[in-house]
C-alpha cells in the first residue's frame, strides 16, 4: 500500500471513509476480482475501518468529556 494512499485516508472524515469501505465491500462481495486485485481492496478497507474507528473513539471520548463538563456544572449549581 502507498504512503500516498494512507495519506489520503487519514485525510478522510468519518461519512467519506465509511462511504469508501461500503464500496470496497460491495466490490468485494459482488465481482470477480483477481486475487492481486482483491487483496489491494481488502488492504483499503482494512485502512478504512481502522480510520472509521479512529474517528468514531474520537467522537466517543469527545462526547465522555462533554457529559463530565455538564455533569460537573450540574453538581456546583445544585
């Protein structure tokens, strides 16, 4: 796999990395590809749900410390 292409996925926001590894599944699951083919859209989609996963930690932790600041700002006002 490139450096150009990690590059490209890391660059990547959740919907357009998501929207990708659908794609590459389909193409997976639905067409004759030649084995070399193959392993270079599975090596994309593996790059893929690591990014999406990435991103989706991210969003989780982002969402832990938004509920800690409310909860913390509920508790000094009561």
């Amino acid at each position: 796999m490139t450096d150009e292409l990690k590059k490209e996925i890391q660059a990547m926001d959740f919907e357009t990395a998501f929207a990708a590894l659908q794609e590459n599944i389909a193409m997976l699951e639905g067409e004759e590809l030649p084995l070399e083919t193959a392993l270079e859209v599975y090596e994309r989609g593996q790059l893929l749900a690591q990014r999406c996963a990435e991103l989706l930690e991210s969003a989780e932790l982002k969402v832990q410390q938004l509920s800690q600041i409310s909860d913390s700002s509920d508790s000094a006002e009561g």
